[in-house]
C-alpha cells in the first residue's frame, strides 16, 4: 500500500482544510497496518512508535476525506481495499511473478480483472520494476 487519496473529477486532493490531529494507532488496528502497510523506510520499532508514513498519508490525503471518514475509518477503508483488490494475489494468479518480464497488456489486463477498469501502472525507463499500481 502507498496510500489512499480521495480525488474529486480526475483531481487528486491533498492536504485540505481543516488540517485533522494525528492520532497515533493502536492494538489491532497497529498490528494490522504494520503488516500491511509496511513503513519501509524506517526501522520497524521506530515506525511502529512514531508512525511517520501513517501519518503522513493521513494528514495529506486522509485530511481530504474527513467529513466522511474519521482517520480510524480511513485506515479501515485501506486495509478492505487492499484485500478486496489484492493485487499481488492477482498477479501470481495470472503467472505475473517478481524476475520476470510482462507486456503492459498482461499487467494491466490482469489487474482489469478485479478493479473491472484500467489501473494507472507507473513504469520506469530502462527499470525493471513495476513502482506503483493505482487503482
């Protein structure tokens, strides 16, 4: 997971008015992005702790959804939306593994298969990752 970002006709939101208070996540709901949404640039205790990725989402993206969803609920959300369109699921299931190559087309055609729309697949020249995936 990157991240959330509410969007109004085509136009990403960010950082909206009022700014929200960040509130450090806890219990359950702590373990469960911690092993979803991993911080990857920090050491996990530090991440866990102090939650800069958490928080930095929410405040620039999360902020944009706040008269719908509280910060709790906009965390929910992302965790239903990443198992709803596990997408690393969806592309083993389609033979799309890590070390190989793939065409756009199967990239993005496998992913159609459960978004039912074209995902926006960021690529890097000459790179052989795949980045991001949007949806």
């Amino acid at each position: 997971i990157h991240g959330v970002w509410p969007d109004k006709e085509g136009t990403m939101l960010q950082y909206c008015k009022p700014k929200p208070t960040f509130i450090y996540i806890k219990d359950q709901m702590l373990d469960d992005l911690d092993k979803n949404w991993i911080q990857l640039k920090y050491p996990q205790i530090y991440a866990r702790d102090k939650q800069p990725l958490w928080e930095h989402e929410y405040l620039k993206h999360g902020s944009c959804c706040q008269k719908v969803y509280d910060q709790n609920k906009y965390f929910s959300l992302t965790l239903r939306l990443k198992d709803r369109f596990d997408l690393l699921r969806t592309l083993k299931i389609h033979r799309i593994v890590p070390g190989l190559s793939y065409t756009f087309k199967e990239i993005t055609d496998a992913i159609k298969t459960v978004t039912q729309t074209d995902p926006d697949v960021k690529c890097t020249k000459g790179a052989q990752e795949l980045p991001e995936i949007g949806i």
